[in-house]
C-alpha cells in the first residue's frame, strides 16, 4: 500500500468511526442527560371516586372480579393525577400522571402501579417530556419504583420515583377519598 491509499484508507475509517450510529448518538445523549436532570419533587392528590360521586375524582375502580374479593385482591384503578408545585389544589399545575394500580398482593398491603408522568407543557419545572415508572408501591408507606425510561428531555432517563404518602385518607365534599403524595424523581 503506498502512502495516498494508506491515507485514504485512514480518512475511510475515521469516517466510518464517526458515522457509526446509535453508540455515539445515545452515549452523548446519557452524557448530556445525566449532567443536566436534578432531582425533582412534585406533589399530587389521589381523590378515589366514592361509591356516590359523580364529580371531582381522579382515580376510579377501572376492573376487578365481581363480586369484589378479600383485600380488593385483582381490582384494577386507573387514575389521572394532576401534579403541582406545592402541597396546594391551587398551586402551579407541572403536568399529570396517567396510569393504572392493581392489587396483586392477596394479602393486602400492596398494589403494583404503572404511571407514566406527563410534563408536556412550559413550567417553573424547566423541564419538558414524558417519564414512566413500573413496581410494587407499599400502601401508606414511602415507596421507590424504577423510572424505566422517557421521552424529550427525559429520553433515556433512569432512576427512582420515590412517593410519601402525606397524612392518611380522608372524605370529600362530594365523598372520595382524598389524600396527598410527595414525588421525588432521582435522576441517575
Ligand atoms: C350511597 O347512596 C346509597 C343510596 O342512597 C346509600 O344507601 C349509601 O349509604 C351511600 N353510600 C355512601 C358511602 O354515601
Ligand atoms: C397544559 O396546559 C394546558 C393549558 O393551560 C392545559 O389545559 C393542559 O392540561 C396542560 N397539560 C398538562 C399535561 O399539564
Ligand atoms: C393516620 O391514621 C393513623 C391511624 O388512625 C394514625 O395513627 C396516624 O397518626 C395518622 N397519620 C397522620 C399523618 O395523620
């Protein structure tokens, strides 16, 4: 090989190593991603639909064995939450948290959720994108699950959800059950 083919063979390679796709594009994109997401904390309520409500819940009984079974074993809720700034209903809305709990224990005591956290819109957040986390959540107790992915500014996001409960349920106007959670979202 004389020395003008060993120089373009070089300039082949280079090129190739450069346009070699997804390893640099998504080691750049974990790079970028995990100097750049702190941690963040949101709040939410859960308002489960009482039996005579018509209005102000969030989360219903969605599926389950009928007649319901001890510890609502197998019953299914799907929830719509919103998600804000402060332990407030008037608080800045950041965004919503959609998904579905099932309690798969026959025990009682735990539910295993999946939720994906939706923050599509310009917030004080400073973020934009969607996440989601899948796993077992200790009834009244702090509870982490893993965040499996996301998109947008999340895109490749890994870590926990960690949820506190905040005080225990109580009833409102309109007879759901209401209570608050704390989310923090650790980013790794
Ligand atoms: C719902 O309404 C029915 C019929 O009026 C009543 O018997 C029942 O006690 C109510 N349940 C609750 C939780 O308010
Ligand atoms: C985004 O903002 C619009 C307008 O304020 C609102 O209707 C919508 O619910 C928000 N979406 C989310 C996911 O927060
Ligand atoms: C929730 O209720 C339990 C049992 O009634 C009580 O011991 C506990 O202090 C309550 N927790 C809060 C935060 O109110």
């Amino acid at each position: 090989m004389n020395q003008l083919n060993m120089a373009v063979m070089v300039q082949f390679l280079v090129l190739l190593l450069a346009h070699s796709p997804s390893f640099s594009s998504v080691a750049e994109a974990r790079k970028l991603r995990k100097s750049s997401i702190p941690t963040l904390t949101v709040y939410n309520y859960l308002a489960i639909k009482g039996p005579n409500s018509t209005q102000g819940f969030n989360a219903v009984q969605c599926g389950g064995p009928s007649p319901a079974l001890p510890n609502l074993f197998g019953a299914v809720f799907c929830f719509d939450m919103p998600l804000v700034k402060k332990k407030r209903v008037d608080s800045e809305l950041l965004g919503r948290v959609q998904g579905s709990w099932t309690t798969t224990q026959l025990t009682g005591g735990t539910i295993v959720v999946s939720e994906t956290f939706i923050l599509t819109n310009k917030t004080s957040l400073g973020y934009r994108g969607t996440f989601s986390a899948l796993g077992i959540e200790n009834i009244g107790r702090k509870t982490s699950k893993p965040i499996t992915g996301g998109t947008d500014d999340f895109e490749l996001a890994t870590g926990i959800a960690v949820t506190t409960p905040l005080g225990n349920v109580t009833l409102d106007a309109f007879g759901n059950g209401v209570l608050w959670f704390k989310y923090k979202f650790v980013f790794q």
